[in-house]
C-alpha cells in the first residue's frame, strides 16, 4: 500500500506544481533560483521527454496506459516481496499518471524546472518527469543487485 501513497504523492506534488505555474506565470517566463545553474521557466511540451515526437497524443495516451496497467499489474504479481523494486514503480506510476493528467486535461505536459550547467541547458522538465528518471534509475538497481545475487548464488553452487 505504501508504493501506492507514493505514486499518489507524486502525482499531487507534480499536479499542485503544475497548476502553481500555469496560474502564476506567463509562458516563458523564469524567475532565478540559483543564478546560472537553476530556474524555474514556465514552458510547454505536446512531445515525450526532452521534446521529442512532438503533437503525437494519441502515441502518449495509448502508451501511458500500457505503462501504468503493466505497473501496476507488476507491483501486484511479482514485485510483492522487493521494497527497492516497489518503490522503484511506485515512482514510475505516479510520473506517468502526472503527465498523462497534463495531456488529458491541458494537451501538453508543463514543464518548468530548468538547469543549467556551464553552457549546457538541460531540457526543462516536471516533477513527473523527476520521478520517472528516479523509478528507472532504481528499477536498473534492482537489475544489477538481482543479477548479481544470481551470478553468486550460481557460483556458490557449482563450488560446493
């Protein structure tokens, strides 16, 4: 249940950010946080992650659906007894159902955090999006640790 209160914590963090900007400032504009390294930029994507396959709705509702049935459904039936692994998809669900909300309801995803380090700008992104990275940052964790348990547990074998 806990993995669950988290994707929903995500998604009312990433909703009530999203609404702030929407309300409170114009589109392209930024307000300093920390001076040439971190704004925050009102922007607009109708495209996935760093603006790609812009204008394709259908391509990112139909997918979002997918992805959150398969969390969900993984959550349940194979990840029942893995804390990293459930929190990794509890992350990834609430991600995916923030910026799905955003292309149901406004027809692009807001985006608004904006880094940037020495000359580069990295593309301006959400807390959904945030949450997304962290969930599969975890999820290929998981990956090696169970990989490599796998890898000793089969050495162990053939030694004794």
């Amino acid at each position: 249940m806990y993995y669950y209160l988290l994707a929903l914590l995500v998604l009312g963090l990433d909703q009530v950010t999203k609404w702030w900007i929407v309300k409170n400032m114009n589109y392209g504009q930024s307000i300093t946080v920390i001076e040439n390294v971190f704004y925050i930029t009102s922007h607009r994507n109708r495209g996935a992650a760093f603006g790609i396959l812009q204008n394709q709705m259908w391509f990112f509702i139909i997918i979002t659906i997918a992805v959150i049935a398969a969390v969900i459904y993984y959550m349940q039936k194979h990840a029942k007894h893995q804390p990293l692994l459930r929190t990794a998809l509890g992350l990834v669900l609430g991600g995916a159902t923030g910026n799905f909300l955003d292309r149901i309801i406004r027809k692009e995803v807001v985006d608004f955090l904006d880094v940037k380090i020495s000359s580069y700008n990295y593309p301006i992104f959400n807390v959904a999006d945030s949450a997304l990275v962290v969930g599969v940052i975890l999820i290929f964790i998981q990956t090696l640790m169970e990989s490599k348990n796998k890898k000793e547990n089969m050495n162990g074998a053939h030694r004794g």
